[in-house]
C-alpha cells in the first residue's frame, strides 16, 4: 500500500505552514532548554551523587533531553532554508534520535516517578544512596528504547528528495533535500502499520501514563497514612508527591497530545481519512504536538528545581561558590600535606 496523500490544502502551503511552526518553537526551546539541562547534568554530577532519590534517573533524563536539544539547531537551519545540505545519513540519525529522545524521556520519566514513590511507600528498602541495580536499569532502558525506535527511520524511504505527490509538500525549484517529516514513506500494509502504531501507543505512552498515575495515586494516599517506624516525614511525602504530579504533568502537556495525533496524522497520510477539513486539521495540529512532546527538554529541569530542594539549594549563588572554594582549600590541604610527607621522609633518610 502506498502512503502517498493528497492534500486537500495545497501541499505548498502546509509546507510552509509546519516549517514555520517548528522554526519559532524550537528556537524558543533551544536556549532555556540547553542551559537548564546543562546546570542540570552539573549540579547532579557534583553536588548530588550522595543522595538516593532518583538521582541515576534524573541524571539519564537529562541526557536524554540533552541530546535532543543539540539536534534543535540542524533542525532549525532545515525548516529555516527549506533544504538538508547535510547528507542524507545524518538526516535519519537526527530523525531517528529525536523518537529516542523522546521515548528515552518518557521511560526515565516513569522511573523517577516508581522510585520516588518506592522511597515512601519503603522506605528502609531504598536506604542505599547509589544502588547498582539503578544503572542497570538505566542501561537495559536505554537498548530498549533504541531497539523499539527503530521503525520509525526503517519506514522512511532512502529517497532524497520529496515525491511531488507527497503529503507534506513540494521540492523546491532547486530539488533540495527533504528531512525528519518530509521523508518518504514506505509502502507498507495497512494491518502491519496499525500493529506497530498499536505497539508504540501502549509500550511509548498508555502503559508508562498508567504507571506514573498509580504512582501519584499511592504517593498522594500515604499523606493520609500514620505508620511507626522508619517512615518519611509529611515534608518528605509532600515533596515526593510534588515530583510524581509534576511528571504526571508532562505526560499530560507534553506527551498525550502527540500520541492523540500520532495516529491520525498516519492515517492521513495512509489515504484513510476522506474528509478534506478533518485532514486539514490534522495536518495543522500535528506539528504543534510535536512541537509540544520536544517542549519537555525545557520542562523537566524546571521539575528539578522547584520539587527537589537539594537540587535547589545546591544551585542557589551563596552555595555554588562556597563548594568551589571548599574543594580548592581541600586539594590545598592535600598538596601541603603530601609535601610535608616528602620533607619528613626526606630528613628520616639523613
């Protein structure tokens, strides 16, 4: 089955109408969102390698959003010009990594969520500050979600420039390069394509949403809970609840309207919607939660800063240049001592 589509409204200006939209939303997101996730891997890096909550996750969710923002500005030169001048190679991988961002993004998600819920719910379980069971996890997570993304650049064709018959547009008169979106899909049947759109829906989002809800809903039940023991105070529990609710709320702004859309937007281009204003509007809203499922690399070291009250102390400006100067008075102290040393063993010698 072939995915040309066409458009209702004339492919040209629906064209111009995505590139304009991810042009604007992404050169918003490109500056907050590589300066949080950068003091965001630093302050992690630094100052919270003590504490035990979440901290492995938070630190790959910070990569993960990291690594999508580098990819923003080829993005943006792309939607800018209207041509991929970069080879057609680096354009799948930049394509291929922004659903590994995303999906990488959705499953540290759920982990910072389980394992803040696990350190209330029990708490002498989860006593230990750096578990190796949390970089295992981290590490089978990340093959899966390179694994599980690999549909996405296999059902683009290797073609090099786009199709006139195309669904998203037009070649330019000078036969530029089309990329990420504009790449062309296989052929490919129609129950096959809703197997693996079934797949990505309940793998990539439904059953992650469903995991991140429990957790908020066990997290929020034991405010009301008075046990004996070894148990986090209310301040805790509060705290942990205001990081299970933030995460719930990036599934919700960022991630639900992508994958309401996902699969309309598959259909439009399969040929299976008729209707020239529904397809329009498809066609319309589909960047837009794009544009929002990428907004969350901005989002989440927000998240950081106003539910973990370490990760906000530690970048507060008394204490940042308190614990450079701590660590240079340490390495003086050690170099002092090491020559003390040698003096000492020096004279025992004579």
């Amino acid at each position: 089955m072939s995915f040309a589509n066409q458009s209702c409204k004339s492919s040209v200006d629906v064209r111009i109408y995505q590139h304009c939209v991810y042009s604007i939303v992404y050169g918003v997101i490109l500056a907050p969102g590589l300066l949080g996730n950068v003091l965001a891997l630093w302050v992690f890096w630094v100052y919270a390698r003590e504490t035990k909550k979440a901290v492995v996750f938070m630190m790959n969710l910070a990569v993960a959003d990291l690594l999508q923002v580098l990819s923003l500005p080829l993005r943006i030169y792309y939607y800018l010009h209207g041509s991929w001048p970069f080879g057609h190679y680096l354009c799948m991988i930049c394509f291929y990594l922004k659903y590994v961002n995303m999906y990488a993004s959705i499953f540290f998600l759920v982990c910072v969520s389980v394992r803040r819920c696990e350190l209330i719910m029990r708490p002498l379980r989860y006593n230990s500050p750096r578990r190796k069971g949390d970089l295992l996890i981290c590490t089978v997570g990340w093959l899966l979600v390179f694994l599980c993304c690999l549909p996405f650049p296999l059902l683009r064709t290797t073609s090099s420039s786009l199709n006139s018959n195309s669904s998203e547009g037009l070649l330019s008169s000078s036969g530029s390069m089309a990329c990420f979106s504009e790449l062309p899909m296989r052929a490919i049947s129609l129950p096959a394509a809703g197997a693996l759109l079934i797949t990505a829906e309940l793998l990539g989002f439904i059953i992650p949403l469903m995991l991140v809800l429990a957790c908020t809903c066990l997290t929020a039940g034991s405010l009301r809970e008075k046990r004996v023991g070894a148990v986090p105070d209310r301040g805790e529990k509060r705290r942990a609840l205001r990081m299970v609710l933030s995460c719930a709320a990036v599934f919700l702004v960022c991630f639900a309207p992508y994958h309401v859309t996902m699969p309309l937007d598959f259909l439009v281009k399969a040929n299976v919607l008729r209707s020239c204003s529904l397809r329009d509007r498809i066609l319309q809203s589909h960047p837009v939660t794009l544009c929002l499922a990428s907004l969350n690399s901005t989002l989440d070291p927000l998240i950081y800063y106003f539910t973990t009250d370490e990760f906000r102390r530690r970048l507060s400006k008394p204490e940042i240049p308190d614990s450079m100067i701590y660590s240079r008075r340490m390495k003086s102290e050690s170099l002092f001592k090491e020559q003390l040393d040698n003096i000492s063993s020096h004279w025992k010698m004579k």
